[in-house]
C-alpha cells in the first residue's frame, strides 16, 4: 500500500490583508483563516494520485491549525483525503514544526510520498517540506512542477529550476508545489458532508515524545511593516487624461 | 571569532555573499568542486555543507537564493537544526543574527531575531560585491550520492523572453476581455521598447500568456523603468511583484480599484481607448 502524507497548514486570510496606512503595520487582526491556499495544490496532485490508484491512501497533517481548525480541516477530506491528524504543541518557529509534522508520520508507521506547499500564504518560509524530508531521511523535491505518477516504488516528477529536470526518485520522497501544478477541485457538497464523518486524530506533541524545549522558538519576528511606498498617486480624468499622462512621462524621462 | 560559511551556485552571487560575509566575521567559501562532491544535487549539496559548516566551525551559513540554493538551505537547516530564513533582504550581526525577509505574501517586511547559529539564504542583489575574497571551506568525506535520477530537462516555453530585464512593461489583467485584445498592449510596449507582463488570471487560468508573462509573487518580479498596469486590479499577490518598479502607471475603470493605491500616475478610463491614444502619442 501506497501512502500519501501530505502537510496542510491554516493561514489568515492575506488576499484580504489590510495595511495600516499611519503605522504602515498590517492588520492580521479579525482576518478569517483558510487552508494556506498552496497547500490545497498539495491535496489535489495527492488526491489525484490515489484516483489513478497508484496510491492507497492520502492523510493530511496539521500543526497548530489556529483558531478555526477544527473547521478547515474538513476541506482536505472533502477534497478526498481519507484521514486527519491534528497536532497541537506550543507555538515554535519551522523547524519546531517540521519536527512535529515528521514525529506525527512517524508514529502512524511513516509514509511513502509526503506532499507539502512549497511555501505558506502568511511566513512564505519555504522551509517545512525540506525539513521534514531530513527528519525522515529522505530526499526532497523542490517545487515540482508535474508529477508523471509513482510505479514500481519510485516517482517520476518535474522538479523546477534553469532547466527543469524529469527526474526519477525511489519512495520515499518529499515534494513540495505551488499552484502551477494543478487547479484544486471545489468539493461537491455530498462530499463536504460526508467529510465530517471522516477520522480526525488528535494528538499533542506531547504524545509523539517531544519535549518542549525540543521545540522552543530560536527566531522571534521582532517587527513587522509594510515596505514604504513613496507614489505620486496623481489621477488623471477627462478628454485630456492622456495627453497629461504622456507630458508626466516625458517629465520623468521615460517616454 | 564568528565564522561565516558562503555558498552560490551562481559565481556573481557567490560574491556578493562573500562581500557581506567579511564583514560579519570570519569568511570561508564552499564550493561543489571544493567541497569533492559525488555529484552536485540538492540533496548532496546540502549535506555536503552541512559538513563543511562543521569543519570550519561555523556560527552562520549564507546561501544564495537562486532557485537551486531555496532547495538546499532548508535541508542544510534541517541537517544542522539551525534555525532557517529564506529569501534575506539583509542579514546583521550583534546578539545573534537579525535578519529581514518578506512575509504575508510578499506584502510586509519582517526582521527576524535569530539564535547564535542560523542559515540564511540570500535574495540576489541584496549585498554589492566588492572584490572581496574569502578562504576555501575545504573537501568533505563520506557524503552520498543523491538519490534523485535526473533523466532529461526542460527549458522554460519562452526561451530568450525575459520579463525581468524589460526596461518597459505593460501588464495585461482581467479588463482585458478577449485574448485578441491583448495586441492592444503589445502595441503599446511596442512603441515603448517594451514587453508585455500579466496579473496571475491572465497566465493560470485563462492561460492566454505564458507562464514566463506572470508578474506577480508566484511569478516574476520586475523593476522595470515604467510599469503600466492596464485592466489590472491590484491584488496583493501582483502588486508583490511590482513594487520595485521606478514609476507605476495605471490604467482602470474603476477609480477605486487597489492598483492606484500604489501608482505614480493613474487614468480612470477604458483601456480600449487609452492604450491606442497612448501608443499613438509616444509612437
């Protein structure tokens, strides 16, 4: 049997960001969550995988989901995961995480296939599905752009680079993606029902044997602002807008 | 003493790095030949420098943010559980290492404090090269082969095109309503010097650009001289890749549209009568 571990992380909302426009900080504060939306790219090549039953099973991974977990991880099920472990542990930085993420796949007898987002909607740290991969010895494959399928115990992938190189690799391995990869199904509400029957598994890090100083913060985020944006933010209407568009450019040197 | 190891796969990064890294300490430069590597995949890479870093000691790893170098640093992380920021726009020293990058999708600047032991991997053209030069970190032992069979490659559709060093670009977004429409704005760029970017819609769901178009924090980012955003929204994820443009223009029928947010000059209008005139006037 073939598994699919694949790693889903919850997000605030960042497309409905707002930036403070006297202290320049972004207000995350009242955003709704979401599953970080590469992510969901991750659930869908997995899911595809097992629909051409060249994989048996897709569980989806969870640390720390946030205050709307419970909820949002119901949408990997319903997109066609067959199972969930949440994990919950005390706040860290990546490479907490990825040491509870590896811990968890781990403890349910590990996994052949671990797909992830190459980065998140909200840190965009590009450092989880790398690092699991060395947690759980294995190679990674960063930003895969297609996935050909999995036979015979290896995977035949696009990795990303200057060329992009079809590359083949014996299970198991890592990958992580982005959106090129797929477009990510929108679950028929059949399937969003049935989702909440589906098993979610609880955990603690506790439970996986990680003590809390193996998972203590060695990066703090000291501050946070938007970068400053000096525009002119001069509007132009009327008949005569392009005729003072033109004289702004050539003002400038630039037409 | 502070030791800082420096590894690019790309030469001119590699100095840059290296520049940055004299200052910071005592600089040591690995390299794929240097190091004796079986072969120089990630995989290998990574745990070659993983060795490498221990053999000099070293409290800092600088990694250059190529395509390539995202893929080791995090594993080298990984081997050495060290904490990991990617993508730097600036690395200092002190009590333990701060460092800024960008986060929520590209739209605000975080300063990381981080412990006494750190890799980073470092966007290109963060740091000016100085000529300065740094010690071999030296050969490694005992690193495997990767276990990734590489058995072809693929360029990117567009060869040759190259969106980021356009002086002048003329982004296409969903004001655009049929894909013929967008000669419009290659006209435009035509007459300009330019070449012709896209909003994320325009390349991954209406798929009437190429990938190789897509300005935006999946996609490119550009710098150009002159953007012209034309039908373009402004979503979050686009303006992140625009916003090291030196003059933004903006062209949309809705006044309230967040692209004029972060415009230099902006014309509320229907770009299917600005783009012409436009291209008539600077012709």
């Amino acid at each position: 049997m073939v598994k699919i571990a694949v790693l889903v992380k919850m997000s605030p909302d960042v497309s409905q960001l707002k930036i403070d426009p006297s202290t320049r900080e972004p207000r995350l504060q009242g955003l709704p969550w979401k599953v970080s939306d590469f992510d969901k790219h991750a659930v869908e090549a997995a899911v595809r995988l097992k629909e051409k039953g060249q994989v048996q099973k897709v569980v989806a991974y969870t640390y720390n989901p946030g205050p709307q977990g419970a909820n949002l991880i119901k949408e990997p099920l319903a997109m066609g995961c067959d199972e969930a472990v949440v994990v919950s542990g005390p706040e860290t930085d990546g490479a907490g995480t990825a040491k509870a993420l590896a811990k968890a796949i781990q403890a349910d007898g590990g996994a052949d296939l671990v797909f992830a987002a190459t980065e998140s909607l909200d840190r965009v740290a590009a450092e989880t599905g790398s690092r699991v991969g060395v947690l759980l010895g294995c190679p990674s494959l960063f930003n895969v752009q297609e996935i050909q399928g999995v036979e015979g115990g290896v995977l035949k992938a696009l990795r990303d680079g200057d060329p992009s190189e079809a590359v083949e690799v014996p299970l198991p391995v890592v990958c992580t993606m982005n959106d090129e990869i797929n477009h990510p199904r929108l679950p028929p509400l059949m399937q969003i029902l049935q989702a909440g029957k589906k098993p979610i598994h609880q955990k603690t890090t506790a439970d996986l044997g990680l003590a809390d100083d193996e998972l203590a913060r060695r990066m703090e985020q000291v501050s946070n602002l938007a970068p400053k944006q000096d525009r002119k933010n001069i509007l132009f209407e009327g008949d005569d807008a392009v005729d003072r568009l033109v004289e702004a450019l050539r003002k400038e040197g630039v037409a | 003493m502070t030791t800082v190891l420096v590894y690019a796969d790309d030469a001119a990064l590699r100095d840059e790095l290296v520049s940055k890294a004299v200052g910071l300490g005592s600089a040591k430069v690995a390299t794929g030949d240097g190091m004796g590597l079986p072969d120089e995949d990630s995989m290998t890479v990574a745990a070659g420098l993983a060795k490498a870093a221990a053999n000099v000691g070293a409290d800092l790893v600088l990694v250059g943010a190529t395509k390539k170098g995202k893929d080791i640093a995090p594993r080298l992380a990984a081997h050495m559980d060290w904490p990991y920021a990617g993508d730097a726009q600036g690395v200092e020293g002190g009590d333990g290492w701060t460092v800024a990058r960008m986060v929520l999708s590209g739209n605000s600047l975080a300063t990381y404090r981080m412990g006494p032991k750190a890799v980073v991997s470092v966007t290109p053209g963060t740091f000016e090269a100085t000529g300065a030069s740094a010690e071999d970190a030296g050969a490694v032992d005992g690193v495997k082969a990767s276990p990734v069979k590489v058995t072809g490659t693929r360029g990117r559709e567009a060869d040759g095109f190259d969106l980021a060093s356009a002086d002048v670009v003329v982004g296409v977004g969903r004001g655009f309503k049929k894909q013929e429409d967008i000669a419009l704005a290659e006209d435009l760029a035509k007459a300009m010097g330019g070449a012709v970017g896209c909003s994320r819609p325009i390349a991954a769901d209406l798929k009437w650009l190429g990938e190789e178009h897509w300005i935006g924090l999946s996609g490119h980012e550009i710098k150009p001289a002159v953007y012209i955003a034309a039908g373009v929204s402004g979503q979050i994820q686009h303006i992140a890749g625009i916003r090291g443009s030196k003059i933004i223009v903006a062209v949309n029928t809705n006044k309230d549209a967040p692209i004029f947010q972060i415009a230099d000059y902006g014309i509320v209008g229907d770009l299917y009568k600005v783009l012409p005139a436009l291209t008539e006037k600077l012709r």
